[in-house]
C-alpha cells in the first residue's frame, strides 16, 4: 500500500505523528460520543443538578444559590471537557514536529551532497523527500484536530450556557 511507503519514507517522525493521529482520532470520537450523550441526557442532568442544588443550600437566599449553581454546573461541563487538553496539544505540536522531520530531511540531503557531491541529484533526493513528507504529515494531523478541538469546544461552551439558563429558569422561574 503506498500510505505505509510514505510513511516509511518520511522516517521516524512520520512514525510519531501517526501515533498521534491515531490517539487523537480516538479522543476525538470518544469526546464527540460523550457530548452526544450528554445532549440526549440534558433533562436527567438538570433534574440531577436541581437535587444537588436543593440539597446543598437554601433555594431562598438567591445570591448563594446561583453562586453554587453556577460552580454545579462547571464541574459537570469539567467532566465533558477532560481529555480536551491532549487533543489541543496534538494540533499544536504536529505542525512542529511536521518541521522537525524537514530541518532532519534537508539535513540529511545537505550530508549526502557535502560526501558526495551534486554528481547524482538521486542520492540526495530522500533526504528532501523526507522533508516534505514530514511537514505534509504534520499539516494532516494537525488541521483535523484544529478543527474537531474547536468544534468541541464551542459545543461544550453552548451546552454549558444552555444548562445554566435552563437551571435557573426551572428554579427561579426567570430568563438568564
């Protein structure tokens, strides 16, 4: 199959970052499933958190009440979020690793021209084909990371607002 030629051809980097698709893309369906989950669940949490609430402080004092509702609801949202981080990292270093394997390509091309010389154009050819392969590489790891992290994100942030809204309507009666 040619995928594995070129990632073989791209050295160990290429390796690395391969691992760190696959982590990412596990996270990334792992993360999308628990938010889906807890969108079909939203009426069981709110029902959970108003229990919590109610058994925590007095409805009453209002001020308190929508402090801890407030804190209630971030630790839920909290428990969603874990595993962000790692997918967050991924898209950061996969471009920087994607240039490590070109600064190690045009390294190993410049090698082979100063032992060689420029007599045979073929022999330093891997080391730039490496290079290219590893910031290619990066680049296909990073961009869908970039994109499912703030997908992720912004529906984590929009199913936060939503639940406190809801919270505090079903308690207080109010729009907030």
């Amino acid at each position: 199959m040619r995928l594995f030629e070129y990632i073989e051809q791209g050295g160990p980097i290429m390796y690395v970052l391969l691992t760190l698709n696959i982590i990412g893309f596990a996270l990334l369906f792992w993360k999308t499933f628990s938010l889906f989950d807890a969108k079909k669940n939203f009426d069981q949490t709110v029902e959970d958190l108003k229990n919590r609430l109610k058994s925590l402080v007095n409805l009453d004092d209002s001020d308190v009440a929508l402090n801890i509702l407030k804190d209630e609801v971030q630790i839920t949202v909290h428990k969603l979020e874990s595993g962000l981080n790692t997918i967050k990292i991924i898209a950061s270093i996969a471009p920087l690793l994607g240039l490590l394997g070109t600064v190690i390509g045009i390294l190993s091309a410049f090698q082979v021209i100063s032992d060689a010389g420029l007599s045979n154009p073929s022999m330093f050819a891997g080391g730039i084909a490496m290079a290219l392969l590893t910031t290619v590489g990066g680049l296909i790891v990073a961009i869908p990371h970039f994109v499912g992290y703030n997908y992720l994100v912004g529906a984590l942030d929009d199913f936060e607002i939503h639940l406190e809204k809801k919270l505090v309507k079903d308690i207080y009666g109010k729009k907030e």
